[in-house]
C-alpha cells in the first residue's frame, strides 16, 4: 500500500507545494486509486496535478467524518470530474464511502461546520455507500466504519451540534471513522481527526483485523491542547500496546507531539511525503 499526502497543515521542505489545515491522502492498493478525505478547498486538486497524480482514475473516496476540513473540497472534485467527462466524453463514477451521519448538518455557534454538499447532490456524481459497518476495500484495507466509545477519557466533550430528521444533538462525532491496513508486520491506521478516540479507533481496527501489531498510525491525533489526563492516558495506552511508530499530523499539536516523542519514534508529515507498506 502506497499512501501520498496531498493535504496537511505543513508542507515539506524544498516541495513547494500548497498546506492548508485539513486532510487529503491519496492511497493505492493492489488496483485500488482511493482519496482519503478531499481538504477544504481545491489544494488536493492542484498538489496531485504537481505530483502527476491522475484524480481521474480514482475509484473510491472515503470520507472520515463530515467536518468541513474534510469534506470541503467535494464540490471541487464534482467540478473536476464534470470536466472529465466534458472533455472525455466519459466519466469513472467513484464509490463514495462514509458513516450514515456524515452529511448531516453540523454547525457549532451558528456556524456551519459540516458539508455543504448534501446527499441528494452526492448520489448524482459518485456511487454513495453509508455505513455503520466496516467495508473491506482491497484484500487488506478496510474502511471501520462507526468506532465504538470504550475507554473512559476520549471523546468526552462535544463539538458543536448536529441535525438528523429535524432533531438538534450534540455532537460526539458519531460519523468520525478511519482506514486500516493489514501489513505483514501488522497494522497502519489512518485517521482522518480522531474525533472518536485514537486509542478507540486501535482497539476496533485490533477487534476487525485480528491483530495487535500496530507499526503506523498516521493522521490526525485530536489533541488540540488536550487536558493533562487525555494526553497521558492516550501516551500509557499507546506505550501498553508497543505501538512501534507513529506519524501524527493536522489536529495534533506541538506541545503533543513532544510528549509522543519522549516514547515514540515520530515521522514529521506533510504535503508531499509518500509512505509504502508491505
């Protein structure tokens, strides 16, 4: 598996491409061309164009949770796909792959947070697959689905609400999920935020994959000046687990990645890294 980062909050030295702070992978498994998240502008677009990555090709797109940094830039990759078939003359229509709750709306002191595209305009443009169950994608990738709430010290607060069926509920991110890779040394998550827990997300992809190696986690960590207890609790639980390497990035600040790094071996990420597991 193949994993090239086309949206981050940093970019990577001497690459020159552009960052913002959102999340965008593009990831390739035996036949396999996936977008992981789109960022919240057009970036994902223009970074892949730089790479020579043919967005074209893709098959599937999976969307982690439906927050605007993550699903911001849809109506870009509408856009771009409407132009393919324009000058094509044909068009590839993507799988499209997320929890039931994604693109409700979200907004958070009145503001809207969520996706401002919505499902009657998905299911024109993309083959839209909602669900609460783990999908496998490839022979060792597979998508979570919705991440059980375990422990005692993620996910605690909500962010904002959400409005499902005309109801108005805080919101603890129930949409929020993850990709997993099935290594031969064992387990590469890739979170999009961890809204749900990172150490909740490990324990479901140990539960769904049947292994307890976990040699990567890259993504999002969701410590944002997190309290002293989450930030410990999340080190010990990862420590407990002889988590070999981890690469957090976007919604993982600095002061939390010093004290990763203090038992960790931590890989800097940003637009332009390529990663392959085997």
């Amino acid at each position: 598996m193949k994993l090239t980062v086309l949206v981050d909050n940093n970019t990577l030295i001497d690459h020159y491409f552009l960052g913002e702070p959102a999340v965008s992978y593009y990831i390739e498994d035996e036949n396999m061309k996936l977008l992981f998240d789109v960022g919240y502008t057009d970036i994902f677009l223009k970074n892949a164009q730089k790479m020579h990555i043919a967005l074209n090709d893709i098959s599937t797109i999976v969307i982690s949770h439906g927050h605007n940094d993550h699903t911001g830039g849809l109506p870009y990759l509408i856009r771009h796909c409407a132009d393919a078939y324009t000058e094509h003359g044909k068009y590839n229509k993507p799988e499209l792959i997320a929890h039931p709750l994604a693109f409700c709306d979200k907004y958070e002191d009145k503001n809207e947070i969520g996706s401002l595209i919505k499902e009657d305009i998905l299911k024109r443009y993309f083959r839209l697959v909602l669900s609460k169950s783990e999908i496998w994608l490839t022979n060792n990738l597979v998508f979570l689905g919705e991440i059980e709430r375990k422990n005692d010290f993620e996910n605690k607060k909500p962010i904002g609400k959400f409005r499902n069926k005309d109801r108005d509920f805080d919101d603890f991110l129930l949409d929020d999920s993850a990709l997993v890779y099935k290594a031969s040394k064992g387990l590469v998550i890739i979170a999009g935020c961890a809204h749900s827990g990172i150490c909740n997300i490990v324990e479901k992809a140990k539960s769904i994959c049947h292994d307890t190696r976990i040699i990567d986690i890259i993504g999002g960590f969701h410590l944002l000046g997190p309290s002293e207890e989450l930030l410990q609790k999340t080190c010990l639980y990862m420590k407990q687990n002889k988590i070999q390497h981890i690469s957090p990035c976007h919604c993982t600040d600095l002061q939390s990645k010093i004290e990763l790094s203090r038992n960790f071996r931590i890989q800097e990420v940003g637009v332009g890294l390529t990663i392959e597991y085997v």
